[in-house]
C-alpha cells in the first residue's frame, strides 16, 4: 500500500508513520515476501516464480538491456494474473486460461524479489539506499496476463511502485501492455485526467496484424475491439506531451509478416505517435506459428522506415528458459476451455 493508505489503516498521519514505512521498502527482509517456487539464469536473463498459493505462482523475467550508446541497464517484466483469458493464440499464457488475478501485493512483491535476487547474484552495494542501485531500471507489465483485466489492481500497484517513501520508481519507468481493451484505455484516461501526471505512464499495445481478418484469428480481443476502434481509443488518450506509444509486433513467417502487412500497418501507425517493436515470434511448446525468418524481420522494418514509421527489432532474449514474450506461464496449470466462444468474448471468462 502507499504510504497515504497503510496511515490511514492504522488511524493515523502519514508524517507520523513516514520513517516506518521507509524502511520497510528499504528492507525487503523485514517483511515475509512469496518464497521462489523457481529461478533460471540463461546469459543474464532470469526468470523466476513466486508462489502465491493453491499450486499456483507468478512468472517474472530479469532482462538485460544495451543503448545505442553503451549504457547497459536492466528490465524487469512483471505479471498481473496467473494465466490469461485472452487467448490470443501465439502466446503460451493465453493457453493456459485464466487461473486468477493477483493482488496488489503479488505485483509489489515480484520488483521487491528482483531486487533481492539482483543483491544475491551480484556484489551491487546496498548503500546508499536506492533502488535503481540494484540495475534494475524499468518495470514493464508484460509478463503473464492482460493488465486491464485486472485493472484496480494494477493502478494499486502502479500507485505503490511510484510512492515517493517507496520503491520511488517514476511513472516514466513503468509501460503496461495491453491487447487492446478500449475500456481498460478509457479508464486510465480517467485517471490521467484527474492526475496528469499518470500521462507518463508508458503504454504499449499488442498489435500483431495488419489487418482485422488476421488479428481476429490470432488475438479474439480483436472481434470487440477492431483495429479501427482501437486506433480511435489510442487516438482520444491523453498521452503526454512527448509521449510515445509502443506498439509491438509478433512476426509470424507467412502470417503477418508480408511486405503488404507492413505497409498496411505503416498505415495504421502513421496517426499516432508511436514506436514500432518488431519481435520475431520465440516458439512455443507444441508451437503452431513458426518464427520469421532474419532477411524477412529486416525486409519489414525497412519497409516500415521507408514509410517515416519509427521501428526496432527486439532483441530475443530468454527463450532457453521460456522467459521470452509469449512464451510464460505453466503448461501444468492450463484450465480446460470452453468450447462455446462467443464472438469477441476471451476464451475463459470465470472471474477470477
Ligand atoms: S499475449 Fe498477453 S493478452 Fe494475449 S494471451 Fe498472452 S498474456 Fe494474454
């Protein structure tokens, strides 16, 4: 909780609990945290599980990241559910179904695990106290589930993530990647309006197709929310002032990988501000997409340069362990599906 709310739970100022509640983010041993169920290292990408109860765990991914110019950082992708009910079909979460929402807790605590295994795995000093100390400088919400989906918890953690006693982590440091759910837009378009400041917030969207026909085929999102109204929705969200969207792009050989696609998508892009992120499909088990292939990845992001579109490849990291995009979650734990989907609707909408 933010400092506001765990005073306002014991009846009392925040200026009186200030010191208190520093030093239980600036300790992450004084509080009993979710013990790791899992953890891999595979060339300074680690990914690990946090069991949060009922056979079930989290899945988090440590990624290490270069700039053009040298500096070197790391990323840390945290998850928002166990499982996902989107179904989209290149993504491993998505075959698991929906097993529940994590809480405001389970989130918070996957940054304040990665802290802990970053001081284990290196010799980073720990002091003087700050969190960017242990190189791990941005918090993506990309890992297992859709964030709007569990849309309060997120903004709870979002709140905690940034409170200034806290982890102090900006809001400019923070991207949530959604499929595309409009209303999950609308809301933090809310929020921002009431908060400018959360106009910062980095979103990325999950695009993947040039086209409806293509996107409803891998992504059921796209029956309720088509590109149109999705490029609407981005269009009508108050993002800052030198704010980009990422838009990011699973390429698929010979689904969505065509030159004609990335003219089209040149197309969608070219309204928004935005970003393009190329990233080359990492397979799966039983995997019924292949990945595209290098000459076909760069011919695309060519093609989308030559149209003015800002666009990078992703560089893969993480598929030795599964810790790639698309490729978390427990193939152990998957729910069984319904059969009867309806249009638009996710593949398994029992709440969590
Ligand atoms: S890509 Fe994201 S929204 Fe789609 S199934 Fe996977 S986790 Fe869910």
């Amino acid at each position: 909780m933010t400092l506001a709310e765990y005073a306002a739970a014991r009846s009392t100022h925040p200026q009186a609990l200030r010191s208190e509640y520093v030093q239980l983010f600036r300790d992450s041993t004084a509080a009993p945290l979710a013990p790791v169920t899992r953890c891999e290292e595979h060339e300074g990408v680690v990914k690990f599980c946090l069991d949060v109860g009922s056979g079930l765990e989290t899945e988090s991914v440590i990624i290490p990241m270069d700039s053009y110019r040298g500096s070197k950082w790391h990323t840390l992708c945290v998850s928002t559910q166990v499982g996902c009910r989107m179904g989209c079909t290149f993504c491993e979460t998505g075959r698991m179904g929906l097993m529940r929402n994590l809480t405001i807790e389970e989130i918070v605590t996957q940054r304040i695990v990665a802290r802990r295994l970053r001081h284990q795995r290196t010799s980073l000093p720990t002091r003087p106290y700050s969190y960017f100390r242990d190189g791990i400088r941005n918090v993506v919400f990309m890992g297992m589930g859709e964030p709007f989906d569990n849309f309060d918890n997120l903004v709870g953690a979002i709140r905690v993530l940034n409170e200034p006693n806290g982890l102090a982590i900006p809001l400019t440091q923070m991207t949530v990647s959604t499929v595309g759910r409009i209303d999950g837009l609308q809301q933090l378009a809310d929020i921002v309006r009431r908060e400018p400041s959360w106009a910062n917030l980095r979103i990325a969207l999950s695009l993947n197709a040039s086209n409806d026909a293509v996107r409803t085929q891998i992504m059921p999102i796209n029956k309720s929310a088509p590109l149109a109204e999705l490029q609407r929705a981005l269009l009508d969200y108050p993002l800052a002032r030198r704010g980009l969207y990422l838009i990011e792009y699973v390429m698929l050989a010979g689904v969505n990988d065509s030159v004609e696609d990335a003219d089209a998508v040149a197309d969608w892009c070219r309204p928004l501000r935005c970003v393009v992120n190329l990233i080359p499909y990492n397979p799966q088990r039983d995997a019924a997409y292949a990945t595209s292939d290098d000459a076909t990845v760069f011919r695309f992001l060519r093609r989308l340069r030559s149209h003015g579109i800002f666009v990078k490849r992703r560089v893969t990291q993480g598929r030795n362990l599964m810790g790639a995009c698309g490729q978390l979650g427990n193939p152990e734990l998957r729910r069984p599906r319904r059969t009867n989907r309806a249009a638009g609707e996710p593949v398994d909408s029992n709440p969590a």
